[in-house]
C-alpha cells in the first residue's frame, strides 16, 4: 500500500511518526515548504525512512501557499501515485487541493485531524461547509476523543475514526530526561535552578502566559521562598510584553526565560523540572503534555486542551484546572507545590506509564487503519475545482 502524507513542513515530531508508519506500508511525505517562521527548527535532514518530496524551499506567507501551492502539490501527487493521501485540516489551501485531487483521480482521502468544537466560536454556514468537505474524505485520523466527537459531528461515520494522530517520540524524551538526571554538572551548565516547573510553548496569547505569571505571582505570595521558579522555555510575539509583567510582579529572579531550545535540547529541561505546566485557552491538543509525560513528570494541564480527556488521569498522571478562571490556576499551583518528591515521582511514573499508550507505533497502526477503512469505501467524485475556488474556499473555512 502506498500513502503519500502531506505535512506543512517537517518537523521534528513528524519523524518519528512516518517511520512507524513507513514500517508498514511504503510512505511518500509531501512537505509543502521547507523553511518557515512559525517555528525555528532545525532542518530535519536525517532519520527519515520514507520518501521525502519538498515542494517549495521556503514560503512564508500564506498568501503565497495559497496561490502557488495547488497546482504544485497536485503535480506532485500524480507523480507519487498514491493509493491513499492523507491531508492535515479541511481549512487551507494545500488540504482542499490534495481533496480536489483525490476526488479527480478516485483516490481515497484521509482527513488528518486535532480540532474540537470548542476551539473557537462556530459558525453555522461555516459548519455546513466543513460537513460538505469532510463528507468527501473516506476515513480519518484524530488526536483523541474531542476531535473524534467533532468529526463525528460533521459527518464522518464514527467506524472510520482512528486515533492516534498525535504523538512524540517517546524514547527521545524518556531516554534523555534520564540522562540530563544523571549528570550531577548539567543543571549548573545550562543555568537552571534547584527546583522549577517547566512551562514550554510559543509565546502568543493562546498560550495564556500573562495568567500564568499572576497566578505564579499570586502562588509565591502564599507559599514563601520555598516555592519552586518557573521556567518558560519558547519565543514569539509576546516576549516583550512577558518580559515587562514579569518585571512588574518583582519576578525577575524566579522567572526564567531561556529561549527556544531546539529539538535536541528539549529532553534536559523536562528532566531536571519537578513538574509540567500548561495553561492554553485554546490548545488542539498540546504535544507539551506527551513530551513532558514520557520525561516522566507530573503535568499540570488545561481542560481546554484536546488532550486533556486522553492523557490527564486526574490525581494519577496530573492536575486538571480551568484556564480561564486565575483562582483556579491558583489552587491548581497550590496543590502541586504542597506535594512531597515521593508523592511527583509516584505521578511521573503513572504518567510514563500512561503515555507508553500514545507512542509512534499507535499512529502507524491507526493511520494504516485509516488507509484501509478508506480503500474500502466507494469513491466519491466532484467537479474539478479551480485554483481561484480552492483559494476562496479555504479563505471561507
């Protein structure tokens, strides 16, 4: 069976992933541009087991991908000749072009998924729309349990949703949260202090960073100079604003920002934390939760994130709290910073064990379970769709 998966770059997290997959069927990855400034990875250059076609070097604005990228990528889909693809969203322009495609050429199209109903405020013509694009895929691949409700919702039959999209490379985080433990030099060497949860993301206001530090500020105040720092690791838009609210709540010497730490690095921030947390207003998923748990920590997560039903076992692996409610943020640190060592080690552990569930191989087994489901159905045609149409379609979307 050969499935060609497009992905908007390659990023680190996708390798792993595609080699699970590419031990089970043959696998082309179409990567629509090679660099962009969303995020600043590396180029991923090694470890791939699967084809691997570029489209574009460098394209960074989403005006330009929607006015170059269909004719690229179906070009570049006919050269591949699939017997399935499977397309991240319904909402730009390189999945409703790989749809058009599909639907042309009577290849089976695989909805690749992490949205819930809740994200964001809906639309009824925008939901009809969505419904009449997702009624075209044959089968589809979801984060977890809100994203499957919603694709339900919109009319994929609940027997053709497989989850399991998104997942880490397990090992990488266990592996080298245990090495970063291990070297009595490490914490001095990279400037970390004693004792400090980890909080890592894109600094932009889904994150709902500047509710974290009050709610941190607020926190210290009642638990003394025996609570531990806090660590934001990541970058964006709102550094400066952070910088600045930081500095205004005298947090100047418990806050730490480090930066962006590339893939490789990631591993020891988690390892030498005593806990994760996550605190988004609108968060798909949050793969922070799966990296921070294969490390082995107790997570503090939102119950605004997609993962949340999946992943937190409340008490067992972490703690749930309401993000938009500071209170709540508040009680929330209270109770994880009145927890002993024994009792977060005891959390990281059910938390490792847990995640071992949501590794690389679940999303081989799930999307090749996709694949199936979808060469199985009838193949749905519709007229071909120009360029110009593709472009005011995902706009719509």
């Amino acid at each position: 069976m050969r499935i060609a998966v497009i992905v908007h770059r390659l990023g680190p997290y996708h390798v792993a992933r595609l080699n699970a997959l590419a031990q089970r069927c043959e696998v082309t990855v179409l990567e629509l541009t090679g660099m962009d400034k969303t995020y600043a990875w590396d180029k991923v250059s090694e470890g791939c087991h699967f084809e691997r076609v570029t489209l574009f070097d460098s394209l960074d604005t989403d005006a330009e991908l929607r006015r170059r990228l269909p004719l690229e990528l179906k070009r570049s889909l006919g050269r591949a000749r699939p017997e399935a693809v499977a397309a991240p969203g319904w909402g730009f322009a390189g999945a409703l072009a790989a749809l058009d495609w599909c639907l042309q050429n009577r290849v089976p199209a695989i909805l690749m998924t992490e949205s819930q109903a809740t994200d964001h405020p809906r639309s009824g013509y925008k939901e009809r729309l969505k419904a009449l694009v997702v009624g075209r895929y044959s089968a589809a691949l979801v984060g977890g349990q809100t994203s499957a409700d919603y694709a339900t919702a919109l009319g994929m039959p609940r027997e053709r949703i497989f989850a399991g999209y998104d997942v880490v490379d397990n090992r990488h985080f266990t592996e080298g949260a245990a090495r970063a433990r291990a070297d009595q030099g490490l914490r001095q060497a990279i400037g970390l202090p004693p004792r400090y949860w980890l909080a890592s993301n894109r600094f932009v206001p889904p994150k709902n960073l500047p509710m974290l530090l009050k709610a941190y500020a607020r926190y210290r105040g009642q638990a003394g100079e025996g609570a531990p720092a806090l660590v934001l690791l990541g970058d964006g838009p709102l550094k400066p604003e952070l910088l600045a609210l930081r500095r205004s709540l005298g947090l100047e010497s418990q806050v730490l920002m480090p930066g962006f730490a590339q893939y490789q690095s990631l591993p020891a921030y988690y390892g030498l934390a005593s806990a994760f947390v996550h605190v988004s207003t609108v968060e798909p998923w949050g793969l922070v939760i799966n990296e921070a748990m294969a490390a082995g920590l107790p997570v503090l997560c939102s119950n605004a994130c997609g993962c949340f039903p999946d992943l937190l076992l409340e008490g067992r692996t972490g703690l749930g709290f309401d993000p938009r409610d500071e209170d709540a943020l508040v009680g929330a640190l209270a109770e994880l910073g009145g927890m002993d060592t024994a009792a977060l080690e005891s959390m990281g552990r059910a938390g490792q064990a847990h995640i071992a569930g949501w590794s690389p191989d679940r999303f081989g087994e799930s999307m090749a379970g996709a694949a199936q489901a979808a060469l199985a159905q009838p193949r749905p045609g519709w007229p071909r769709l120009s360029g110009l149409f593709l472009r005011a379609l995902a706009r719509a979307l």
